[in-house]
C-alpha cells in the first residue's frame, strides 16, 4: 500500500475512534508525524482517538504546493488543505521525525496565524519505542524551553496513559493558543529537504 493509502486508512481509523464518543466539547486535532511510523501513530488513534477528532491525512509528495520556493505560500496552502477547521496539532515524535520536511511545514503551518486561519495549539508526544525522550524537530526547539515551560509556546509530555490525560494535554495546547501567543517564534525559514536520520 502507498504512503498516501495508509494516511487514508489512518484517517478511517480516526473517524472510527472519534465515533466511540459524542462529546461535542472535543477539540478537532490535526496529527504530524513520520510515515515511518504509521503502526504507532495507528495505535496512538486507536488508543486516544476517542478524545479528540483526528485529522490526521497530511502533506504528501502529491500536493500541487511542494515544488514551491515561496514559504508564505506553503504555509497558507497547508493551513487551508489540512488545518483549516483543527485548533490543536498533536506531533507524534519517533527516532526520524526530526529530519522530515513536511513534519517541519505542518508544524511551522499549525503556528501560522492569519485572519483566515487561526493559530493552533501546539502539543509533542515522543511514541512508546522512544521510552519518553525524542529527538525535537528544530521548530519544535524554537518553541519548547526544556529550563522554563511557562515560556514555552510548545507542550512536550510523557505518551499518555490514560484518555484523561489526553484529554487534559489538549485543553492545555488549546486554552495556551491565546496565553502563550507571546512566545511563538516562527521565524525559521522552511526546512527544503529531508536530513539524514542518524
């Protein structure tokens, strides 16, 4: 099955998940992550999907925007294919998330704030096989200060181990998209390649 086939199969995951619950307060999150780890990112749906509704198909080499040169365009593009209606972008983080040029797009995408398109919350799961430590994408540092969270616009915690805490991270990512705005820094030009995974 193509990449592009096993977003779609994440996404039916997802809506399966969200279907388990009716709560009409669950905030609408977008999922970035390596394809390299689609079976964790599927378990991570299957397991929490209920607490959140996913949108979790992203950037694929057939996006009509990714030979672009001109960043502002990019993001807007990503914003208005993908973020558009989600208010929390939850980064699944394994070894080689890092290195990926569409996880930097999306994340630098999710900071975006226009007057079409409102800023997203920004929250970091390291996945299981990582035993809660990850290598952090470059936007992700810019925005996490690992000395003082309160100034930090990003959340990076432990994989969860329960719905509560899902929960709980979520409404934390979110309520911070307005008291924590100050801290967004977006100002890293767009990674134009993938770097080596080492």
């Amino acid at each position: 099955m193509s990449a592009t086939g096993e977003m779609f199969q994440l996404q039916r995951i997802a809506e399966r998940a969200a279907s388990r619950n009716s709560d009409p307060t669950r905030h609408k999150c977008f999922i970035s992550y390596h394809v390299g780890d689609m079976s964790e990112v599927g378990q991570f749906i299957e397991s929490f999907g209920s607490e959140f509704i996913a949108r979790s198909v992203g950037v694929t080499v057939e996006d009509d925007f990714v030979d672009s040169t001109d960043d502002d365009y990019i993001k807007r593009r990503i914003r208005e294919k993908y973020l558009t209606d989600s208010t929390v972008t939850i980064v699944l983080l394994g070894s080689c998330t890092w290195t990926r040029k569409f996880v930097d797009w999306e994340i630098s995408s999710s900071l975006r704030n226009d007057i079409n398109n409102k800023r997203s919350g920004l929250l970091v799961y390291p996945l299981p096989y990582l035993h809660n430590s990850a290598h952090l994408p470059a936007r992700i540092k810019d925005n996490w200060d690992t000395n003082d969270h309160v100034r930090s616009y990003a959340h990076f915690f432990n994989y969860p181990s329960s719905l509560s805490a899902v929960r709980s991270d979520i409404e934390t990512a979110f309520n911070d998209r307005t008291a924590r705005a100050r801290f967004v820094d977006n100002s890293r030009a767009l990674q134009q390649r993938n770097l080596s995974c080492s």
